[in-house]
C-alpha cells in the first residue's frame, strides 16, 4: 500500500515538474514588465490581483476566465510608510518581519535583478515572494483593492506571509493550511473569521472540494455586492483586448469573468 501511494505520488510530482518546464519555456506573455512598471504607482500593500496566462496546461481544471490570485504586499519600504503607525504591531513593519521572521525578512532584502520583493503567492509548487516585475508577466491582469482599514490588511500581510515556503495544496484542501493552492493565500488571509473586519468570500464547490476561485473575485466586484461578502474595490486591468495603455476600463473588467475559456469542470459560488 504505502508503495502504490509513493508511486502516485512520485507520478504527480513529475507530471508538476513537466508542466512548470513548459509552462516557463514556452511563455510568450502578452503582459511584460513594462506593463506591469506602469501600474506600480497605483499599487498599495494588500491590493489582490487576478491574472490569467492563456497557455498554461493547468487551465482547463479551474473553473472561469480568471485563473490565479495573489496578495501585493509592496517592498518594505512601501510598507513600513504606508502601515506606518498600524496599531497591529510595535514599530515598523521591516523591523517585525527582521525580528519574528528572519526568513521572510531576508527575502524582501534580497535583489531580484532590478526589481524588489513585493508580493506572495502559491506557484510552482510552494509558496513564494518575490517581485511582481516578474513573477505577473501574464496575458490578462486585474487589480482590486479591499475597501477595509489598514490594520486589517496588515493583519493580512502578516499571516500571508506567514505561509512563505510551504507546499502548492494539490488537494486543495481548505480546511488545513499547512498547503496552500494560490487562493487558498487570500482567503486565509483576509478572512474574516481569521482577520476581524475582513472579507467574507464565497467558496464554490468544485468536484469533490470548496474552493474560492479568482474568476469569483472578479464576478462578486461585477456584481457590485457590498454585503459584507466582497467589499472590493476596482483599480486596474490589463486587458490586451482593448488596448494594454488603457488600465482604467472597469465596464471591461466588470464582464471579464463571462469571457470563454475551456475548462473540464465548471462551478461558481455566486449565482
């Protein structure tokens, strides 16, 4: 039995590591670098984005349009100014992170080329910090912003981060986070049972599991429901549909998630 399970096992992990072989080889993304510096003047510290990269083999098992989601964090020193004050901690937030978590301290510090750490997310098999210069060079790409006070998206941050170098949640098992898929991050994160004053998604129940799914996020904003299950605020899209200078088109990003895309299971916890 345990030599079946190792076997299994030993086959998804090679299945993972030929998809992220491909998906990093043959990427041709509508979404480069200079796009993403053009809306980093309008990011904060907490904003969530949604992407999608149109080739990726992992596609067809996410439900929707919109197929990833992560938490921007900013540099340290866009954090330690814009939570400057933040009842939440002691000081700043570089000196927290230094103090309570060496590791994930040191990984802001770090220098990824030109550009700094300012974000998290699960990809590529664990949990990851790291620039989003790079890490969201995608094909479509929204920006939305909590509309909640700046202790709870420190709060936030903090207990994201707090899941730096875990294990991709194949399960997607949502009740134990010590694995964690991509929106298993911001759920965890800004839940308000977690987080008081947070957000209070919906999950969906895809095949045999409940998940929130980033094509979700972008439909509750569409819908505009303020009832304490979105509360989110529209900033950015590119789209290279209508044109990748125009950030601003929120009609567009509001019938994003109705956008075809193919996928082998379908589902929505949002009617």
């Amino acid at each position: 039995m345990k030599l079946e399970k190792a076997k299994k096992a030993l086959i998804i992990i090679l299945v993972l590591v030929l998809v992220i072989f491909i998906n990093t080889r043959c990427s041709n993304y509508s979404i480069t670098h200079k796009y993403i510096e053009n809306i980093r003047p309008e990011l904060r510290p907490g904003d969530i984005i949604i992407e999608r990269t149109d080739w990726r083999i992992s596609n067809p098992l996410y439900p929707g349009f919109w197929k990833h989601s992560f938490i921007y964090t900013g540099t340290l020193t866009e954090m330690d100014e814009y939570f400057n004050g933040s009842k939440v901690i002691n000081g700043s937030v570089s000196e927290y992170l230094r103090e309570k978590m060496p590791e994930v301290y040191e990984a802001y510090t770090e220098k990824y080329g030109e550009y700094e750490a300012n974000m998290i997310e699960s990809k590529h098999l664990h949990v990851r910090i790291g620039p989003i210069e790079d890490y969201a060079q995608s094909d479509y790409l929204g920006v939305l912003r909590p509309k909640l006070s700046n202790d709870v998206k420190l709060r936030a941050i903090l207990k994201a981060l707090s899941f730096a170098g875990k294990f991709y949640d194949l399960l997607f098992d949502y009740s134990d986070n010590s694995t964690l898929a991509c929106s298993e991050i911001v759920y965890h994160s800004y839940r308000e049972d977690n987080n008081p004053g947070g957000l209070n998604f919906r999950l969906a129940k895809i095949l045999w599991v409940n998940a929130l799914l980033p094509n979700d996020i972008a439909k509750c904003l569409a819908l505009e429901n303020d009832s304490g299950q979105c509360r989110l605020e529209f900033i950015a899209f590119l789209d290279p549909d209508t044109g990748l200078e125009n950030t601003t088109n929120r009609s567009a990003f509001s019938e994003s998630w109705k956008r075809p895309s193919f996928t082998i299971v379908d589902g929505t916890a949002l009617k």
